[in-house]
C-alpha cells in the first residue's frame, strides 16, 4: 500500500472490556513496530516485530497487553481488560528493515483509543 | 533510557518568519531523527542527522548536530501556516531499533 494503515482510527470501550487494534504496514517491511502515545508525550516503544516474531516486547506495560503478526504482514495488537490509563494513541510504524541507522520507520496515522 | 528533550515546548511564530528549536540528549548517538506529527496523530520523518554529520538540508528544513554539546536544532525557514504541528527529535534506544521521543515542541504559524 501507499502508507501504513491503522483501523480503527477511533475506538471507544468500557473498563474491563477487550480491544484489537490492526496495522497493515507498507508491502515488504520487514519489520514493525508499536508505540503508544498519552496527551502531551511522545510516543513510547511497545513491542518490534521482524517477520512474524516479536524480537523484543520489552515495552508492553503488562501481560494485559499482546500483539501478534502471523504471517508477517498484518499486525494486531490486544488489551484485555482495559483501564482507563490505557486512553492514549496508538500507533503502528514499518520498516524496510531493522537497521535504525539506515531504516526509516514510517508511521500510520494512529488509534486513539478512549476507555471509559 | 536515552532520549532528546525539546526546546521550547511552544513556540508561536508569523507566517515568513524563521522557526528554531533545540534538542539535548545525554549520552552518546548513532543519529538523531526529527519527526513532525500534525493534529496528535501519525508521525512524518523529516530528516535523519548521523552523529558524523554536523549539518543536513531538505527544503526548507535545516537541521544541526553538535555531538560535543549533545545538542541538535532544527530550522524552518519562511514558515508556513501548513508547518503547524508538533515536532519531535528522535534517539535510537540501546537495542538499535526502537525510537526514543522527547515531549516535543509545539509550533503554532499564523496567517
């Protein structure tokens, strides 16, 4: 595709409630990434994936998050029973690969996720 | 862990005026990235400065690094009301791969 995509680009739930978040990163990146992003902050790191494993989740805040990218393309990022801390933007950024010196990631636009 | 923080946090500036601002980092880098982000949504890359580097243009972006002062600018001339957004440097993390943001600078153009 064009660019990195992200759906939904709005979602709000209740606390408890389970959520997935879905990247479609551009054809032939190899390597993806997550962030999160509060009101007022930069984004900060979640989980990296090359190809379909995740090489470091070291970010994810706790076990009620998980993400996923099953045949290397699509990514899919899950929050079980939400929080309201969980309210931020969410966003999906590829790469053609993971070298961070030479790879630029490009970013999607983003899910802001509101949990109430 | 390592990552820039953006001088100033706000910045207002008319149309055709120079815009400036400033990102410090602690420790050592492999390159320093710049990213605007419009409307707190999706980020767009600006430019990437490698820490042999001490100067890099695109357009009307100019951006800085000064490794002994652990300190980078950047500079958009004649701005524009479209440059609006906030702006964020960029550190590679330890791993070699995840980006690292400062809180970003702010910049408001008016008409």
């Amino acid at each position: 595709g064009a660019g990195v995509s992200q759906t939904p680009s709005n979602k709000v739930t209740e606390k408890g409630k389970y959520v997935e978040l879905r990247c479609d990163p551009i054809s032939g990146h190899t390597a993806l990434y997550w962030y999160r992003q509060s009101l007022g902050q930069g984004p900060e790191f979640l989980i990296y994936f090359q190809g379909t494993g995740a090489a470091d989740d070291s970010g994810l805040p706790n076990d009620r998050f998980f993400a996923v990218r099953p045949e290397g393309s699509v990514s899919t990022l899950k929050i079980q029973r939400t929080e309201r801390g969980d309210s931020a933007v969410y966003l999906c950024a590829s790469s053609l690969g993971a070298s961070g010196s030479t790879d630029t990631q490009y970013f999607g636009p983003g899910t802001r996720l509101t949990v109430l | 862990s390592q990552q820039g923080e953006e001088d100033p946090q706000a910045l207002s500036i008319q149309e055709g005026e120079n815009a400036t601002m400033n990102c410090s980092y602690k420790t050592s880098i492999n390159n320093l990235q710049w990213y605007r982000q419009n409307s707190g949504r999706g980020l767009v890359h600006l430019i990437l400065i490698r820490s042999n580097e001490r100067e890099k243009h695109s357009g009307r972006l100019r951006v800085t690094l000064d490794t002994s002062k652990k300190s980078s600018s950047l500079l958009i001339t004649a701005s524009r009301a479209a440059d609006t957004a906030s702006y964020f440097c960029a550190i590679l993390s330890n791993s070699g791969y995840a980006l690292n943001f400062g809180k970003g600078t702010s910049l408001l153009v008016t008409p």
